[in-house]
C-alpha cells in the first residue's frame, strides 16, 4: 500500500482550485470530468485529489494497492469497509475506516 493522495471533499471545486493554485502555488496534474482534479504538491510526489462528492465521509489517505478486490476479500472480515469496490475509470476503488472512524480509500489501476 502506498500514499498516493490527500483525497479533500470540497463544496465548490472552482473557488476551491483557485485557492490552491493562487494562495497555495499548486498545479493541476489532471483532472477527471467536471467534479474531480488532482494538483501538484510542490517537492512531493503525493498529491491533493479534490472532489466535490463524498463531504460525509471527509479528507483522507488514498492509497494505491495492487488489487482493490484482492485486498477486500483479505480484510473484509478485519476492517469496517464503508464502500465495497466499485469501477472507476482506472481501475477499482473501496473505502474503509479505522477504529477512530478515519476514511482510508483504496484504489488500483487495473483499467490502464
């Protein structure tokens, strides 16, 4: 499992990408449709995923994994998974929580 980005919800993708590209000097690295956009946190290889979905379940740790089924099916007995894995364009993605109610979000990219 590796960190790949820091997943935040925002209410307002456009005045939220303004903020972060003017005030915090981040880039955009791509983007996916209308509602999701990834920027360049300067000196790091993580970076910002911002979306404007998911505000109930709150900011976290996307982390890449070889098979998102694969670790389910090894940890859904262990972790509380919120999201079971679902397709996204590349690849699978699920969410779980920690004991403290922490969002940790998984993705692979198997569709490449």
């Amino acid at each position: 499992m590796k960190l790949a980005f820091l997943f935040h919800p925002v209410g307002n993708l456009k005045e939220s990408l303004t903020y972060y590209r003017e005030t915090l000097g981040m880039s955009e690295a791509w983007r996916e449709g209308e509602h999701t956009v990834a920027l360049n946190i300067p000196g790091s290889e993580v970076q910002i995923l911002l979306e404007d979905d998911e505000m109930d379940i709150g900011p976290g740790g996307v982390f890449m994994v070889d098979s998102v089924d694969d670790f389910y099916k090894e940890n859904k007995e262990k972790l509380q998974f919120i999201k079971e894995p679902v397709d996204i364009p590349p690849g699978r993605y699920a969410i779980y929580r920690d004991s403290d109610q922490n969002a940790f979000r998984i993705i692979d990219m198997t569709n490449q």
